[in-house]
C-alpha cells in the first residue's frame, strides 16, 4: 500500500471521528459510528486504530499539528486570534462540554509531557518564550469550558498579543 493512500485513508478516518465525536461526544461514540461517519467498513477503521483512545490521540495530534501550520503562517497576534477562535468553536470541545464535562476535564488536564508538548507548539508558533506561552496556553485551556464572545475573546487575545515579541 503506498504511502499517500494510506495518509489519505487515514485523514478520512480522522475527519469521520471529528464528525462523530462531535454528534455524540467521546463516551457515546463507538468505533462502528467512527467508521460510518467515515464512510468505510469498520475493518478498515481497526487496520488504522486499535482503539478509540487511539483515534482520539491521533485526532488530537492532527488537530494541533493542522492549527499550528494555519497559524504558523501568520504574524504571531494574528496566529493568537485564529488559535483563540479554533479552541472556542471546536465542534468536537464544544460537545464533550455538553455531553463529557469529566472527560473533557481529564483531557485538558494533560499530564506534564503532553502539556509541554503543547505549549512547546505554542511557543514556536507564536516566537515567544516558554513561560509567555504557558500564559497564554493556560488562557486557551479557559476558552474551552467559557469560550466568550467571539469580539471579547479577540480583543482578549489581541491584548495577550501585547506579550508577543514585535512581529
């Protein structure tokens, strides 16, 4: 199997799970809804995952990997408002919220390494310093559970920029 075939199967199962996950939340969602929203067989999906903690974990990595490329391209006040608006308005956050508050609470509160991963992306992304992204990524994690406003949380952004080095 080449490689792009895979890499494309795999997107697809990814974009599925998004679909599911935000119709019915983590807890609710099986791998048979995963695969349906999909549009493949569930044989397929278990040739890519062997669980749905695995698909979430991928979903996860792609999820930050595809914002921090989009903001990567952007001066870093831009990237903190296009960031801000993508943690407030995930579908996928914005269900568990309503459907798997304790298990939204566990995922954000990421253990140590996957925290530094986090705000490791962030602190490239936005070209600022270590603790400068702990702050902000700490504001981001606040944008789950209350998102705000869309003209708030801009303004709340834009006014984190003023940490950001001159870019």
């Amino acid at each position: 199997m080449s490689r792009p075939i895979v890499s494309r199967t795999r997107s697809g199962l990814l974009r599925g799970a998004a679909v599911a996950f935000a119709a019915a939340g983590l807890r609710d969602t099986t791998m048979q809804s995963i695969a349906a929203a999909a549009g493949v067989a569930k044989a397929t999906l278990y040739n890519h995952f062997r669980t749905k903690d695995d698909v979430v974990r991928a979903l996860l990595s792609a999820e930050l990997r595809r914002l921090a490329e989009e903001a990567g391209s952007l001066p870093p006040a831009e990237a903190l408002v296009l960031v801000a608006d993508a943690v407030a308005d995930h579908p996928v956050l914005r269900t568990m919220g309503r459907t798997d508050p304790a298990l939204l609470v566990a995922l954000l509160g990421a253990g140590p390494e996957r925290w530094s991963d986090v705000t490791g992306s962030l602190a490239a992304v936005l070209q600022t310093d270590p603790d400068t992204a702990e702050v902000i990524g700490r504001w981001l994690l606040g944008l789950v559970p209350q998102p705000a406003d869309p003209p708030a949380r801009r303004r709340q952004a834009r006014r984190l920029a003023l940490l950001l080095p001159p870019g």
